[in-house]
C-alpha cells in the first residue's frame, strides 16, 4: 500500500492516474487511503479525495468499493462534521442517478434508431440466429445489454446508502431522503421485487432499533422530529405499495405504521390517519372484505367531518354515502357455518387484529375487544349522524333494503335507484387525501345485496314459486346467476330453499332440519290430547273416577317410572353402539375416501402436469414454426430482392419452402459470391502487378538521373558551408582575443578582492567554530552538573529512606516489647486474680463449716428445752392473759404430752420463740449463712432473723 505525506498528495496521485487512463489503480490508491489508519483526522481534502472516490465507483460500477468508503469515511467524519458526509452521498446517488437516465436514453435512442425499414433486409444470417435462439427483440437485447446493469448499480447504491445511515440520529433526515427516493425509484420503474427488499430491509432497521437499545447515536422515537421522519416514511411507502398494487405490502406497510404507534404509545396527525384510513379502504376492498372496508371508511368520514375545516357540503355527502353503501355491500350471513374450531379460532385472531388497525388503539386490552359485525355498523351509522349527510337515493336505498318489507317490487324499487348511484362520483375538491370517489364500484354488491333480500322475503311469504315468475321480479341477474346466489346462501345457511327444473318451480321450507322438526312432536301431541280430553270430560265429572284410582295410582306410577328408566337404559346403550358402529363406518369411509381422493389427486396432478408439458411443448412447437416461417419469409423476400438486383430469378417455391432450406441456400449464396468475389480480386492482384511493375521498369533511369543530380547539388552546398563555418570560426577567434585583453587588466584587482574575500570567510568560519566549541562546553558542563544533583538528590534520597526504615523498624520493636509486657503483666494479674479468688473460696468454705456447727448446737439445745416445758404446762397450767385465751382456745384443745402439735396450731408466744429456720427437702444441712458483702446472695436468701417471713410463715398465713 503506497503511504502519502499528506492527503493532497494522494488526491494528485490519483489525478496523475486517471489522466493516463489507469482508473483501476486510482481507485486503488483513494481505497487505500481511505481505510489507512495514518489519516483518521478529518480535513476538508479528505471530502475532496471522497468526491473523486465516488466518481470513480459510479464509472467503474464498484458498489462493494463504494459501500466501504463510505463506511470508513462515517467513522472519520462522524463525530467532526457530519455535514460533510451527507454532501457525499448525496453526489454519490445523483451520480449514480444520473448513469442511470443516461443509459436509458441511448437505449431508447439505439431503439428509435434501429427501427429503420431499409435495414431489415441488410440482416445477415448470424443475426437471424442470434435473435432465434435468444429470443429477444432489439429493445428487450438493448435493455439487457445498457439499461439493467445501470439500474442494478442504481438499486445496490440505494441499498448500500440505507445501510450506512440506519439507526444514527444525526443522519435520519438523509435516512428519510434516502428511502423516499428509492421508493420513488421502484414506482417509476415498476420494480414490485425490488420495493419487497426494501420494504423488508426497513423493517429489519426498525426491529434492530428496538432489539438494541444500547447502541451510540441511537435514534429517539419519543422526540416528536424522529417519529415524524419514521412516519413519513412508512406513508410513502404505503402509498407506493398501493399505486404498485402490491397489496400485501400495503396490509404490511399498514401493520408497521400501527406498531410504529404501539412502540411509542402516540397516535399520529389526523392529516396522516386520513391517509391511513383511505389506504386501508382501497386494500380490505381489493382483498374482498367489504365489513372492514365499510369500517374503514366510517373512520374516515368522522375525521373528515371533524378535523378537515375545508370540507364543504357536497364533499360530505359524497363521504357519508360511500360510507353508507360500504356498510350496505357487506355480506348478510358469515361464511364462518360449518368451519372447524381452528378456524373459527384462527378467524377470530384475525378479526383481532384488523379490529386494532381500524380502531387504531394503541393501548388495546383483551377485554375491551369489539365484536366487527354488520349489524353493529349499521348501528353505529345510524348513532354518529351518517345517514343525515347522504344523498337521498342512498337513503331510500337504505330503507328499502333494510326496513321496508315489499318482496315483489324490491327488485324493480332498488333498480332505478342504482342507476342514479353508479352515475355519481368524481374528484373532492376539499378532501385531499381522498381524492377521487365512485360510487358505481359498490352496485354489484348492492345489487347481489337486493337479490337475497328478495329471496329472504319472498322465503317468508311463499311456500312456492315459479322459476319464470322469479326471474322477472329480479331484473339485475338472469336464473343461473340467481341460482348461483341461492346456492352460497343456502351453503351457509341463511335461506332454505330447492330447485325442481322438471316442475319449473322454486319450493321454500324452514331452515330447520327433519329430525328438528319431529324433536317436539310428542309434546305437541300430548298437549293436544290433553286438550282433547279436557272438552271430552270435564273437571266435575272426573273427580269420582280420580279418587278411585288414587289408591293404585303411586304403584302404577313406580313401575312406570322404573319400565321407563330401563327402557331409556337399553335406548341408550343401542344409540351409543349404533353410533359407535357408525363412527367406525365413518372413519373407515373417510379413510378409503381420503385414499382415494388421494390416489385421484396424484393421478390428476400427473395428468395435469402431463398436459401442461404437451401444452407447454406444443405451444414452443407452434412458435418455433411461426418464427421459423417468418423468417423463412424474410430469407425469401430478400433472395428476390438481391435476384432482382442482379437480374436473376430465384427459382424457389416460397409456400414448399423451410427456414433449414432458406438457410442453406443463403449460406450456398455466400460461399459462390465470396469465391467470385475472391477469382475477381486474385485477377485484380495480377493486373495491379502487372502495371506496378512496368511503372518501375519506366521510373528507374529517371530516377538515377534524379539522384546524380541531387549528388552534384549537395556537394556543391557542402562546400559552401564549409567555406561559411570555417569564417565564422576566424571571427570567434578574434573576438576571444580582444575580450582576454580586455579583461587582463583587472586581473591583479580581481585576485586582490579573491584573497580578502577568502580572509573574511575563514574568519567568520573560525568565530562559529570557537562559538560552536564554546557553546559545546557549556553544554557538557550543565549536564555534568545536572547528573551532579541527580545523582545527590538520589543518594539523599536513599539515605532518608533507609532512615524512615530503621525508624519504623525500632517502632515495631518498641511495640512488640511493648505488647509481650502487657500480655505478662496481663497473665500475673490474672494469677493474682485466680490466687484471691481461692482463697475467697476457702474463706467462703470456713464460714459455711462454722454456720453449720453453731446450728447444728442450736438445733441440739432447742431439742433438749422443748419437753420440759410440755410436762410443765400440762400439770400446772399457767393463767394466760385475756387477749391469749380466745387464740388458744381457737386454734385447738389442748393435746396429751405424748401428741406431736404442730407448728401453726401452736400459741404465739411458741411462734415467737427462737428456732432455727426450717429446712425443706431442697435445702441441705451444711449451707451457711453469706458474707455481710456478698449482697447477690442476701438478695436471693432472706436471712434467718426474728423480724423476717420465712417460706413456712407465710404458708401458715395463706392457711389461715
């Protein structure tokens, strides 16, 4: 890869190239410099150099080349100037455009020039088996060979530029501009193929948008600027897909708008919902669904009516009433009857989603679906004010056609009334968006329309009639077109009627079915017996009967019931293994049917590809004949022409003539006039010799004499030259002369300024090479210096830090000496701690021994003093006070001096006593009183003093 100083460099390199016609390597050269690394940096000369590269791309045909400039040239300009890349592909499409409209104007003009009659019969015969065997006419070869490689260069330059500017924020207007004119592109020129890609290639930039969210210069559809740009886009697009007639790309185009609007929760200008709405109108009537089309167009006229301030009167009108005969042309019954679950299901989902376009709710939920009907529309026709705004034929169409019941004369009442409203229509004056309206589109269905209300009537008013008498009270179809009608109705199940043509009548019945019809007739007979019976026999009189049947009448009733149960059992069973049999029997036929509708499908596909290859083979047999024969005429018509011409009849049959025979005969034709011509020019060769050589043999002395006497007048001038040369070389001589003498006479002067000159110069060399060495010195010192500090400053350096070393050193070891004392002194304090706490323990061990012994010698002198006072008070009883005698004749006689009393049934003064505390089971002998100091144990014990409660006490107390 050549590598350039500067791009200028670059872009005169590639001039210099394309100059000499080397416009491969100039293209090389910018592509090379274009993805380069070494020139990232954006200039104005790399626009330049990007101008040319395209220029190149677009003669050369090089879209590959062209997209990877543009490319690398984004990702250069991108974040500087923006601006600058828009200019390019700009130039890059108009170039391209350009090529284009060229090569489509010297095809046409090679077209209009090759359609001349005189050279028809200049044609040779390789022509004519050119055009045999590619079968092309001039225009279709001219097309071929100019045209569709422009196009195709055309259609990849659009193609590439939407690739580069998708999904960048700073480049959706060229984005926008982009794709209009390639869908502009594809409208001019017809390419439905080509608008499919780019419909699909949109489509793909959309979901990508959405798929990744994170990308740099993301686009932002909530700014109101970047949806408008996305709108415009997909409108124009609609609107190319319906002029291109390409309707599912249209319904596609339709969906995308509508997602577009779900994604950013906005519904769009009513400007452009009227465009949607009539878009949508033209496609559901292209595709035949006539309640979506009349839906549509009832959205259209409420925003007409309520948005367009322009709107005047008639347009209204001519609004309401197409509204209106739409709501009108809708099928009366569903062509849903008889379909299967998935179906039904998969129709339902459909009406979904067309329900959502129409509706045009970005925010739908399942539970606020509308159920689209005919019924419904004619509704909401009738509550929005529609039918206020239309003509009034259209008016008297919609009551006869739906409230007024005249069967005979529906027909011939609606007829005239049609014939006003085919003729109505024209161009909205107001109403830009809808353009045009015609109102004739709609009498065909309006006219099938009033054929089955006919038939619905007349169903409920005759039982019968005449196939004759039926066709002349409906005017619009004859009988077969009306039977054809009848056929789909009763099919789906909206009329009941059977045609006898041996009878010539038309027989109406109920819609039900047989086994519908005898479903209730034991009921209805039961109901008439009773009735019968009831005028038979009165109530008075059958009461006597009644009452002497009472008596078995719950017998009766029992086994009745019982007789019938089983009987419904046994019913049962037969229907379940009757229709168990016919199941099998179904199934089985549906299998051997299935087989062989199979087997006749494959033998019919067979036959039908058989024909179609016979067909197809007879059809090329045929044209090549009648090509062959038009040729054969024209190889025909030309050997009479050059026979003519010649003098000489062709002797040739023309009707027993073929293309091989014409063929062979010109090709003979050829061969016998290029040997003559050949014989004639090897006589033309000799004779030419012949004289060419005579002419030389005539020429030679004239010649030699010529040249003599050439010889003699050259030497002659020789001489005198030489004679000129040799004076003039005599006169230089002497000029030079006098000239040195001229100038011998400055020679000292001359030598004396050379030496001064000389002096002066080897001075000044010898100041700058003693400054030069000065200045060197210098510099040498100032470095020895500098690496004088350095090398200081680095040995400072060293020392402070292996200085702060020793000191975090030392500081290390001063606190680990530091922690092992404490953790010493720690564990002798602990030491301590342990050798007071023993001896606490020991302490705390004595005081509970001596507790123990002084209450055990308490205990022991209690013990001994106790029966002496017994025996004591029983023979010599004690005068007590007053207030003692109630409380000791209370608690309880006086017991034996053997009798164990107990402690509460004991005098006070007994109580009062000092006793040692009792003990229970869980207290042992040999526990102690605390310490004065230990308080946690004087809190959790009481002590055993005379003013305290002890547990007993308190026991005794609760007692009494």
């Amino acid at each position: 890869m050549a590598t350039f100083a500067r791009p200028e460099n670059a872009l005169k390199r590639a001039e210099e190239l394309i100059n000499v016609g080397q416009k491969q390597e100039a293209l090389e050269t910018l592509h090379s410099f274009i993805t380069s690394r070494r020139y990232r940096a954006w200039t104005k000369t790399h626009e330049k150099i990007m101008f040319k590269y395209v220029e190149l791309c677009v003669d050369m045909r090089r879209g590959r080349h062209a997209k990877d400039g543009l490319i690398q040239y984004r990702g250069i300009c991108q974040q500087v100037n923006i601006t600058s890349l828009e200019e390019v592909i700009k130039h890059f499409m108009q170039l391209a455009t350009e090529k284009a409209e060229l090569a489509r104007s010297q095809a046409q003009a090679l077209e209009e020039a090759l359609d001349v009659d005189d050279l028809e019969a200049d044609k040779r015969p390789e022509d004519l088996l050119l055009s045999y065997v590619s079968g092309e006419k001039g225009k279709d070869r001219s097309d071929r060979e100019l045209v569709t490689p422009w196009f195709k260069f055309l259609w990849e330059t659009y193609r590439s530029v939407l690739e580069i500017l998708r999904n960048n924020s700073r480049l959706e207007a060229l984005y926008a501009m982009t794709a209009h004119r390639a869908f502009q592109f594809c409208k001019q020129y017809k390419r439905t193929t080509e608008f499919r890609r780019l419909c699909e290639m949109i489509r793909n930039h959309l979901a990508n948008l959405n798929k990744y969210r994170d990308q740099r210069d993301r686009p932002d559809l909530t700014l109101p600027e970047s949806l408008q740009l996305y709108l415009d886009t997909r409108f124009e697009q609609l609107k190319v897909a319906t002029e291109l007639e390409l309707w599912q790309e249209a319904f596609r185009s339709i969906e995308d708008i509508f997602g577009l609007m779900c994604m950013v929760k906005k519904t769009p200008k009513s400007s452009l919902m009227v465009v949607y709405y009539s878009k949508l109108s033209e496609i559901f009537w292209m595709s035949f669904n006539h309640l979506y089309h009349a839906y549509a167009w009832l959205k259209l006229f409420s925003l007409q009516k309520s948005f367009n301030k322009n709107l005047n009167h008639k347009d209204l009108q001519m609004i309401a009433s197409s509204a209106v005969l739409a709501a009108l042309s809708v099928p009366l019954y569903d062509r849903s009857y008889g379909a299967s679950h998935l179906e039904i299901g998969n129709e339902k989902e459909r009406n979904f989603r067309v329900a959502n376009l129409i509706a045009f709710d970005v925010e739908s939920k399942p539970e606020n679906r509308e159920v689209l009907s005919r019924s419904s529309l004619l509704l909401d026709l009738v509550a929005k004010g529609v039918m206020n705004c239309v003509t009034q034929e259209v008016k008297d169409l919609y009551h006869i056609l739906e409230h007024e019941f005249h069967p005979l004369h529906l027909a011939l009442q609606v007829q005239p009334l049609l014939t006003k409203i085919s003729k109505v229509g024209g161009k909205l004056a107001s109403a830009s968006s809808v353009p045009e309206v015609h109102l004739s589109q709609y009498v065909p269905s309006l006219e099938k329309l009033a054929t089955l209300r006919l038939l619905q009537r007349v169903s409920k008013v005759y039982q019968t009639m005449t196939i004759d008498n039926l066709s002349k009270i409906i005017p619009f179809f004859d009988f077969p077109m009306v039977e054809k009608i009848s056929v789909d109705a009763v099919k789906n199940n909206f009329l009941s009627m059977k045609v006898n043509y041996s009878k010539g009548a038309i027989f109406f019945g109920n819609k039900s079915l047989e086994s519908e019809g005898i479903q209730d007739h034991l009921s209805t007979l039961t109901e008439s017996l009773s009735k019968s019976r009831v005028m038979i026999c009165p109530t008075g009189k059958g009461i006597p009967k009644l009452g002497e049947s009472l008596s078995d009448l719950v017998e009766v009733v029992e086994k009745e019931h019982k007789r019938l149960l089983a009987r419904k059992s046994i019913i049962e069973k037969r229907k379940e293994e009757q229709e168990r049999q016919l199941l099998e029997m179904e199934r089985e036929e549906e299998a051997k049917k299935l087989k062989i509708q199979k087997i006749t499908e494959e033998a019919e596909q067979k036959r039908l590809a058989i024909e179609f290859e016979q067909m197809k083979n007879q059809r090329i047999r045929r044209e090549i004949e009648e090509r062959e024969l038009e040729e054969a005429q024209a190889l025909l018509q030309e050997a009479e022409k050059r026979g003519k011409k010649k003098g000489k009849k062709p002797v040739l049959e023309g009707e027993k003539l073929t293309k091989q025979s014409l063929m062979e005969l010109a090709v003979s034709e050829q061969l016998r006039e290029k040997q003559e011509m050949e014989k004639r020019l090897q006589k033309h060769g000799k004779t030419m010799d012949y004289l060419e050589r005579a002419k030389r043999e005539e020429a030679a002395p004239l010649i030699e004499a010529t040249f003599q006497k050439r010889l003699e007048d050259e030497k002659v001038h020789h001489e005198l030259e030489q004679q000129r040369e040799v004076e003039l070389s005599r006169q230089r001589h002497a000029g030079d002369l006098e000239e040195k003498r001229r100038l011998s006479r400055i020679l000292e002067n001359k030598n004396i300024f050379q030496e001064r000159l000389l002096n002066c110069r080897k001075a000044e060399r010898d100041r700058l090479r003693q400054e030069r060495e000065e200045r060197i010195s210098n510099i040498i010192q100032s470095r020895k210096e500098e690496r004088e500090a350095k090398r200081k400053f680095i040995y400072f350096l060293r020392i402070e830090e292996e200085r702060q070393k020793r000191l975090r050193e030392e500081e290390a070891a001063r606190k680990l000496e530091e922690m092992e004392r404490r953790k010493k002194e720690e564990a002798e304090r602990k030491a301590k701690l342990d050798e007071i706490a023993e001896k606490q323990r020991q302490r705390e061990r004595e005081l509970e021994e001596k507790e123990r012994q002084r209450r055990e010698e308490i205990l022991g002198r209690s013990a001994a003093a106790v029966l002496p006072k017994t025996d004591l008070s029983s023979a010599h009883p004690v005068e007590t006070p007053p207030t003692a005698v109630p409380a000791a004749a209370a608690a309880a006689p006086m017991p034996g001096p053997a009798k164990f009393v107990p402690r509460f049934r004991r005098a006070p003064a007994e109580v009062g006593q000092a006793l040692p505390p009792a003990t229970d089971k869980w207290s042992s002998g040999s526990r102690t009183e605390p310490p004065a100091g230990d308080r946690w144990r004087d809190d959790r014990r009481p002590a055993a003093s005379g003013g305290s409660k002890t547990w007993q006490s308190s026991r005794e107390e609760r007692r009494r």
